[in-house]
C-alpha cells in the first residue's frame, strides 16, 4: 500500500503553518543578539514603534510586566553525587545578558512583514560584549568565560552509569589498552518547512490557539501554558501538515511563546516562520560531544571493557529534553550488539555560548554507536587485528539474548551474527580487493567500513489510542503519534484495518489537534510501531466488543450470540445482521438510560499503553568508499544492508526511512557541522552557503534487504525503524574512509571528513 497523504501532498493541497492566512494577521519578526555573550545594556524600541503599521514591540522587560514565566527543561536530572542539574532560567526574550548569537531579544509585529522588517532595524539594543566560549575543552578550564554563576567551570550536570569498578578492573588486567577521541560536531537540522506558528487569542472566552508544526501537541500546550501561566484548558495546540521534524520541531520554543502573548495583547492574529537563515541560529541543533574513548582487549581480540567519558554541549540554556538525551538516551545500546560486560559512560553537560542543543533524529545514539565502531577498528589497525574478525567474535549470540546490558536494558532478541554474515555475502566482501585494484588502476583510493547496530526503541508510553464508527459508518483513529512525513495516516490505517477486517481505505487517521487528546507523547524514539499500532490494535479490539454490545440491543440478542467478521455484526446462525453504517445509523433508536455509560457515545474503542515499549531493531551496514587523493573529495560508492525491524507493515515507507536516515548518516560524516569563530562565538556555517548537506549524487544506490525477527515486547510483532539507519550509518563511513587512507598512513579523522581534511592528511608528511 503506497503512502495516501501522497495524491494530496503532490498536488499542493497539503496545509502547513504558512497556509494559514486569516483575516487581520500581524506578521511577526525577532530581533536576535548580534552577541555571542553581552551585557543588554538597554533595548529602545521609541522608532521601531514609529512605524506606520506597527502593531506591539516586546522586549524582555514586556514579559516581566505581563507574567510570563521561564521555559524550562522538560527532563530533570540529577548528578552523580545526587545534586540536581543547574538550569538557569531561560525566558523568551533576553533578560539582562545575551547568551548566544541569535537569542531572541525583541518581537515586531506589524500589519505586513515588510513593516515589521523596517521596524526591526530601528530597534537600538546597546550591548557590553564579555568574551564568549564555544569550544567544549575551552568551557571547562579553570580560566573559561562563565555563563552562570551557579555553574562553576560551565558544567551544569555529571552524570554517569555502568559499571566502572569492573570497567577499572578489566582495563588493568587487559592484554591491550586503546585510546582515541571523537568528535561530534553539532549539526544542523533543516526539514524542507522552516519552523513557524500562528497564535491567535479570543478574548471571550479566554482561550488561546497555537497553530504550529511539532511531533506531538500534548507536550507543548503544557509547555504554553506553563509559560503563560494558565490553565492547560486555556490552551489549545493545532498541529496540521509537517514538512519533516528529525526532532527540531518536538520543541517548545520562544516564539511560540511570544506569539502567543501578542496574539492577547494587540487582538489579532500573530503569524511567524523563519526565515532559512534564521533557523541556523534559532533552532535547536543536534549532536555535539567529545567523546574520550577506551577500549580493552585480551590478546586474541575479545573486548572486555568499554569507556567514554564526554563533554556534552548544552549550549546557552537546557533545551526541552536534552539533560536526559545525552545521558540516559545516550547509553540505551552503548555496547551495540557486542557482548561487552564491563562498560560505564560518564558525561559532562557543558554551557557554552551557543544555540542550545537537543536530540536529532538517533537522540544520543548514534554519537555512542559511532565512537565503538571507530575504536574498534581503530584498535584493529594499532594491534594488526582483523576488523571482521574481530567483530564476529565479539557479537552476541542468539543463546546470549536476552542480555542485561551495563546500562540497565534487556536486549530482546535477533541474530547479530547471522545478520552480519549475509550482510558481507550480500556485499560480495570476497571482491572486494579486486574492486579496490580497480580503483586504484583509475587513481582513486578504496575503502571498506563496517558497522553491527542496534537501537532501543522509545519515546513517550503516553499513548491514548481512540477507535470509533463515524457517523457514516466509517472507522476514526485518534493518536497522539505526530505524523512528520512518515506517513502515519497510512500505516495506522492498516494496523486498524487489519484488526477490523476491513479495507484501508475506510479509515480515518486524526493526529494533531489537543482538543481531541488528553493523554499523548508525541512522536520520538521511533515509536510509532511499538507504542501506538500496538494500542490502535488493542483499541480497535476493544471497539469490535463494544460494537457487539450496540448491536445485540438493536437486534435484541444476547451478546455472546453476536458474531463480527469485516464491518459487520451478525447473529449467530441467522441472516440477521448489521453493518457499520447500518449500526450508527440506529444509534438514535435506542435509548441513552439503557445503555452502560461507555456505550452512549457510540461504538468506540479507547486503550491507554501497556506493555513494554523497548523494541530492539538491529541490523549490519557494509559501505564502500573511494577517495580521489587529488582533491580529497569522498564519493560513497556502495551501500549493502540488512535491517531486522520485526514484522513490516508497510515496506515501501520502512525502506524510504532507511534511505533517509542513511543520507543523513552520510552528510553528516562526510560535510556536516557547525563552526564557530572562536573570538567573537558567531557561526561561520550560518546559511546554506556555509553549510553542506548532501545532495542527490552524493548518496549512492543503496542495496537493502530485511532479516526480520518478531520483538517479544510487541504485540504485533514490530520494532521501530525511524532512527536505526542514524545509529547504524555514520560508524561505517567513518571507518570506509580511514581504510581507503591506510596507505597514507592516516589513523583517525574527526568528521567532518571534509576534502580539505582528508587532501591535508594525504600530504601531512609531504
């Protein structure tokens, strides 16, 4: 079944934030601090106001007066010596100091954008500059610039898990001790739609409305109204088309804030969307760590401990999520599908003057997953070990499973080693020295990387499904999954459908709109398929049984003597029946006072979470690169992969989730990241002339099957795929293009794997 958002998308009549136009909207623009790190000496808005269509100007102090309150972290978390997390507070416009170039310091709104454009030049801000940091080691020197008083050396959380007495004891005992750091840059994340939002307020009732792309409306009208200080039936969240997320726009954010309270104070409309530019500074970055690596061996290769220790950047203020992203999120398949039993991860959370950061699409992972396959293979190459060998002989084995792991999870099954070998058949590795000759032939040099992944799937368990007849006889599922373009309303269509008997196509999938949810954690994790089919299929079950109770009233049989097969309702042994259309239609036939209260809203099902949520899709990438020692420019030239991701509803929408997550993997190995000017903390990369992603031609064909395995957690049967490819992709890259740099003698390259890094590597000893 291919995706049915398609026909509508394609022919334009999909509905984003920027559709919206009602009548009377005021166009909202941000002034951001030029500063990576200033006293706000003064913000004189006199001639911004002055302009002819002007409608408000905030500025901090606006908030102050109007009480609007701090945002905040969404997960506390709490150090290692059980001190909580320092979290300054964080308001929607700066208060006193800037803490990064871009933070919002004034909001314009005028009757045109062009007018809020000219009002915003006119805003006169008088800054004193303080030296600003952006570089992680630089942040925790003793000498650093601070950010935060209560944040001695710029560390707002150490946190650490494992266990490290035995990680300590295995290293000393070790044959083989190895080293290495790995960098993690930030990286920029930019869905096709900007973010945006539209705010309107009726002062009748005292409601607001907040129109806005995201992953889940249910967190962010708490995060509203908390910021707002009113009551969460105050506030009503409205989430229509997204144009891709990737975790950027699960967030609440400032200006959702902003247009919101100017929405109540001017009586009209208030509309803003970014412009490209402005999301490099505005929105939440992904990434951005230092990992210091240690693995130990014995002499024939087998890994006895794994270690990190990380600086995680935090950047100005803590983010909705991020205090528990690099910590818990970071660690839930730290040891990968290797049978490691002593390992411990230890991370501090530092401020920097930057962007605060939050999860992109692995949320942690793929940072954790990335280091151990670069330290393996950098220890194959320092102790003349094989890397496929060494791989094999350190995997799980099925009889292995479930494992405990040092980090807490319950790996729940597969076959790492079986999944490994097909993927090197399916790779035809035994070729691959021939193929290398023949680049080499044409000047070019050949690599071949690795990589055994696994993911522990997520997200939030406040899953509240709703299965109900419509009026018209037609089936109404209710989530509070977001769909970002993954095509939701299609796969959830089937999983009801499927529960039902009936086709596809008479099924409605609602995401989107808080007054419809009450109970609803969004999207993230890769949790649709776990969490919520899972409980479209319980609830749908529940609405077949509650249908046999409305229909035994209307065709006045016992229940146990009402069958259900594909949308109708039938008595056993009979002709009499009833179908869907046919049931709603008679609803009004039966009195309200002698129906049990779940029945009287009609033929519904409605089913909160249960079971586990944990999901362990897995699965082994074989990639080749070539690298031209001429200009140093990487082309990945083969991509072979096999992903266990349980049963598969939809093939068509999990493959095009592989190849997605797969060309992220790649742009952000080979030419992706953020970087900054070290004086003055402003970004260098701030606009897509400064910023690679990948393109079409970089991100070859890639050749994928699946080696399914069903989950025991999952009722259905299906595991998560969203982030598996992120986890699973950048460490094979990675280590394609050190294998291809051998002959040069390069050991390791932090990504990105630029051209002017690898040539600069090729000729360091020129």
């Amino acid at each position: 079944m291919l995706r049915r958002e398609d026909d509508r998308l394609l022919t334009g009549h999909g509905l984003y934030v920027d559709d919206l136009q009602p009548e009377n909207v005021g166009h909202a623009v941000v002034v951001r601090s030029a500063f990576a790190h200033a006293r706000l000496l003064s913000v004189t808005t006199d001639d911004a106001k002055g302009v002819p269509g002007v409608l408000t100007v905030l500025t901090g102090e606006d908030l102050l007066r109007e009480g609007v309150g701090p945002m905040r972290s969404r997960t506390p978390m709490v150090s290692h010596d059980g001190t909580p997390m320092i979290e300054p507070d964080r308001p929607a416009l700066a208060q006193g100091q800037v803490k990064y170039a871009g933070q919002p310091v004034a909001m314009i709104v005028a009757d045109s954008k062009a007018a809020a454009l000219e009002a915003a030049e006119l805003v006169d801000i008088d800054y004193e500059d303080l030296e600003p940091v952006t570089d992680l080691d630089r942040a925790v020197a003793p000498d650093a610039p601070q950010l935060w008083d209560a944040a001695p050396n710029n560390v707002s959380l150490d946190w650490r898990i494992g266990n490290g007495s035995e990680v300590d004891a295995a290293i000393a005992a070790a044959d083989h001790v190895v080293e290495l750091t790995v960098q993690h840059p930030r990286a920029v994340i930019a869905p096709v739609e900007p973010r945006g939002c539209l705010a309107e307020y009726d002062s009748a009732t005292g409601k607001y409305v907040l129109h806005t792309p995201s992953q889940g409306v249910v967190m962010l009208r708490a995060a509203m109204a908390e910021a707002l200080g009113v009551e969460e039936t105050e506030m009503r969240v409205v989430t229509n088309d997204v144009g891709g997320s990737f975790a950027v726009k699960i967030w609440p954010y400032p200006e959702q804030i902003l247009c919101l309270l100017a929405a109540r104070l001017i009586g009209r409309p208030v509309k803003w969307v970014a412009e490209r530019t402005e999301s490099f500074v505005a929105d939440a970055p992904g990434r951005g760590r230092l990992d210091r690596a240690t693995l130990a061996l014995t002499k024939d290769g087998r890994i006895t401990a794994f270690r990190i220790d990380t600086l995680a950047d935090m950047g100005a203020f803590l983010n909705a999520v991020n205090p528990s992203i690099v910590t818990k999120g970071a660690v839930r398949v730290f040891t990968s599908c290797y049978k490691i039993e002593a390992a411990e991860y230890r991370v501090k959370a530092v401020f920097t003057n930057a962007t605060p950061t939050d999860a992109y699409r692995g949320a942690g992972k793929p940072e954790s997953a990335g280091t151990l396959e670069r330290i393996i293979d950098f220890a194959c190459d320092k102790l003349g070990f094989d890397r496929q060998e060494i791989r094999a002989k350190n995997l799980m084995q099925p009889a292995d499973l479930p494992f405990h792991t040092p980090m807490g999870e319950d790996y729940d099954g597969g076959d790492y080693p079986e999944i490994f070998r097909k993927a090197l058949a399916k790779a035809d590795i035994d070729a691959f020295s021939a193929r290398r000759a023949a680049s080499e032939a044409a000047g070019k040099r050949r690599g071949v990387g690795f990589g055994i992944h696994v993911h522990a799937t997520g997200g939030s368990t406040a899953e509240r499904s709703k299965v109900e007849l419509t009026e018209d006889g037609r089936v109404r599922v209710r989530t509070g999954t977001q769909d970002s373009g993954q095509g939701h309303q299609t796969t959830l269509a089937q999983v009801a459908a499927e529960a039902l008997g009936i086709d596809p196509g008479q099924v409605i999938v609602e995401q989107g709109d808080s007054a419809n949810l009450q109970v609803g954690g969004g999207t993230g994790g890769s949790c649709l398929m776990p969490i919520a089919a899972n409980t479209v299929h319980r609830a749908a079950i529940e609405m077949v049984e509650n249908g046999k109770k409305l229909a035994g009233h209307m065709m006045e049989t016992a229940v146990q003597d009402i069958e259900y097969e594909a949308g109708s309702f039938k008595v056993a042994g009979t002709d009499k029946s009833i179908s869907f259309p046919e049931l709603m239609a008679r609803m009004g036939d039966i009195p309200p006072e002698t129906l049990e209260p779940g029945l009287r809203g009609g033929c519904v099902g409605e089913m909160d979470f249960e079971g586990k949520h944990t999901t362990f899709p897995n699965g082994a990438y074989v990639v080749e690169v070539e690298v031209d020692p001429e200009t140093g420019r990487v082309a990945v030239d083969r991509f072979v992969g096999l992903d266990d991701l349980g049963r598969i509803v939809n093939e068509p929408l999990a493959f095009g989730q592989v190849t997605g997550g797969i060309a992220q993997a790649i742009g952000e190995v080979l030419m992706e990241g953020s970087v900054f000017d070290e004086d003055s903390g402003q970004l260098l990369t701030g606009s897509l002339m400064d910023y690679a992603f990948p393109r079409a031609d970089d991100v070859p064909f890639i050749d994928h099957e699946w080696a399914a395995t069903p989950s025991p957690n999952s009722l259905l049967g299906v595991k998560g795929v969203g982030e598996v490819p992120s986890i699973g992709g950048p460490g094979p890259i990675m280590n394609a293009v050190i294998d291809a740099l051998s002959p040069y003698g390069v050991k390791h390259i932090d990504i990105p794997m630029t051209p002017e890094k690898i040539w600069s590597a090729i000729h360091a000893n020129d």
